[in-house]
C-alpha cells in the first residue's frame, strides 16, 4: 500500500497565560511582564518558514492558535501571524481559523477585532459557571464574563463559537453538573466541549489531589449531561466534542482522522506524511520561551512513526470519533492493507465491540465504553 497525502492543517502555540491553572499540563508559561508580542510571532514565522518542504503543494483548510491564552496577543499580532502564514502557504478558501480565548483576558472590542484579523471560530474556556469552581481550577474569569463572552461571540459574526465545559470538579454534585450545562446551553454555542477533569502528573492537582466525585456520581453526571445536550440538538461527533449540526471543529476532525498538521510555536507539535520516502513524521519545537526566542532552528526533536506502529497510532485517533472508519482512509493515511488489523478487529466484533461492512468499521455502543480493550489488540 502506498502512503497518501491527508489534508494540512497548523497548529500555532502561544504559550503565556496570566496564571497557570492546577489541573494544566500543557507548555503553558505565567505572565511575567510585558510579553514579546513581536519578538515571537517574528519566530512564529521564521519556524513556518523552516517547515514548508512539509507542504508539497497542499494548502492549509483549518488552522488552530492554541495555548496558553492566545488572547493575550493584540489582535494586530494575531493579524501578523495569519497575514504571514498565507503568504507562505496558500490557504483554502473555506478555511477554518480558530483561537482560543479566556473570558478574563477579553476586552469588549477584542471580539470585533480578532474576527476583523482573520479568526473565524472562537474557543471560550469557561470549565464551569460556579465561582467556587472556578476559584478552585484557578481560572481568573466569573460566572458573568462567561457570560458576556459568549454573547459578544455571537454579535461579532464569528461562523462558530465553542464553550469549553468540565465536569467531574473538586466536590461536584450532579445537580452543579448539570446546571453547567443548562447555563452553557442556554447560551447557543454552536460546540460544545465537555470532558471530565483528569489529574495529570506534573501539575498541582497531582502534587495536592482534590476530592474528586466517586465513580458512581461521575457515570450519572455523564449518562444525564449526555441526555441532555442530545435532546438539545447538540450530537456528540466526538469523545468530549459535541456540535449543532454543521458546526463540528474540522480542525479537530483532522487531527482524528490522523489528517497532517504543522506545529509552530513552543512544544508545539507536528505529524506530517511523506509518501515519496513512505514516511510518517512527528516533530516537536523547543519548549521554552527563553530558548525559542534565541533559535536559528526550531526543531527539537524529529521522529519517525514506523510502519508497524502506524495501525496503532491511527486507531488510537480515528476511534476517538463517533462516525464508521473508512478501510480505505485507513490504507491512505497508514500505508497498510486493512487485512493487517483484520485479526484484531474480528475478536473485537466476536466481544461485541465493533461492527464491520464490506467497506467500514464501526464501534457498537459498548465498544465506545471499552476502547482502551479494543485498542490491547494491536499493541
């Protein structure tokens, strides 16, 4: 089989935030002075520059500036960034722009502003509309900016707006759980992301565990939040991403579909196919601000994904989504015969996990609760 070129996407990594939150594990920074708002998109572009023999001739369909808190940068220099990505890369005309934002961090006429520099999707993390909660996640924002956020969302034109949601909070109870996403709801975003808070090593909740609800009430949270935005219109496409019909993150559903994205920015991180030299590539930039701005070269680290682990790595994206697994997306974006996986995916269809058509693959509902089982047979 032979390797096929996916569609590009680019991941732009803003790494400061005004505070680093307990339960964060991303390359994010506190903000200590004035930011090199110049400095670093000035290198933003340099390390685009030294990634294009990545693009053999595609064009970039979505784009994603992610943190960290993004809106902290002007939207001037977040116009710097994209003016300079397209006139190194053509883009798609439909193309997908999004940036994240913290409700705490936007001013009123930031909205207008970013949507007038290129952004065309706004990522709002709210995790939750309880001021204690939020005290205790150590975001800087209340229940009302929230609020506010969304609504200036919806009066600045952009095409989509997504409120970021978390449930399974320190002391949660159902009914707090669900008056999140009533008050989320009641709101209109076109996207939802909800997920449950997870304690990852390397952070302050791992060091100091806050009483987190037992697994009973977490199951319930999870079984009615679900009913809810279901009977709301919102359908879940994807483990922790709900959407209105026509409003799922096409930036994300290419990351899933182990599409090709470069990654710029500190710590950010790239997967890109070479099918001339039937390769798979994954990069990772220097992770620290300091030593970013002082490169000649980006690149920290550049690593193959070799063939046979290619099944793997791509079932471990593409079963995060709701919708059939093509075989033949599979043999393009693996280079491998779909017979490879045939002997795991049948003991998966025999334990009721999956279903199977002559053309696709498809996770049952017990399958969606056990795919870490499904996932052991190809390890």
């Amino acid at each position: 089989m032979t390797l096929q070129l996916p569609p590009l996407s680019l991941y732009i990594h803003i790494p400061w935030c005004v505070q680093k939150c307990p339960y964060c594990d991303f390359n994010s920074h506190g903000q200590n002075g004035e930011l090199p708002q110049q400095q670093y998109v000035d290198a933003l572009l340099n390390d685009l520059t030294q990634d294009l023999a990545y693009v053999q001739g595609r064009k970039i369909h979505t784009i994603f500036i992610g943190g960290g808190t993004p809106s902290l940068f002007d939207a001037s220099q977040i116009q710097r960034i994209l003016d300079g990505a397209q006139t190194l890369i053509p883009f798609e005309d439909d193309i997908e722009i999004t940036m994240e934002a913290n409700p705490g961090t936007l001013e009123h006429d930031d909205f207008s502003a970013y949507r007038a520099a290129g952004v065309t999707r706004l990522s709002i993390g709210v995790q939750s509309f309880s001021k204690e909660k939020l005290n205790l996640l150590g975001r800087i924002h209340n229940e009302d900016e929230a609020k506010v956020a969304a609504q200036k969302a919806k009066q600045a034109d952009y095409l989509s707006f997504n409120l970021d949601l978390m449930h399974g909070l320190p002391n949660q109870s159902f009914d707090e759980a669900m008056h999140d996403i009533d008050t989320a709801t009641a709101l209109a975003p076109p996207h939802l992301s909800w997920y449950q808070l997870t304690i990852e090593p390397n952070t302050l909740f791992h060091s100091k565990p806050p009483q987190l609800p037992d697994d009973e009430n977490l199951w319930q949270i999870y079984e009615q939040g679900q009913q809810r935005l279901a009977a709301l219109g919102y359908e879940q496409y994807e483990i922790s991403a709900y959407a209105k019909p026509g409003y799922q993150c096409r930036h994300n559903l290419n990351y899933w579909q182990f599409g090709d994205y470069l990654g710029i920015g500190c710590g950010a991180h790239g997967k890109i196919t070479l099918p001339e030299s039937n390769q798979i590539v994954r990069t990772v930039k220097i992770k620290h601000p300091k030593g970013y701005l002082a490169a000649d070269k980006y690149t920290f680290e550049t690593t193959d994904v070799v063939e046979e682990d290619r099944p793997l790595e791509y079932l471990m994206n593409r079963l995060r989504l709701m919708i059939p697994i093509p075989k033949a997306e599979f043999e393009q974006r693996t280079g491998q015969a779909a017979e490879v996986v045939q002997q795991g995916m049948q003991k998966s269809i025999e334990r009721g996990l999956l279903t199977e058509t002559a053309t696709h693959w498809q996770l049952t509902p017990k399958g969606h609760m056990f795919v870490n089982d499904l996932l052991s047979q190809f390890i």
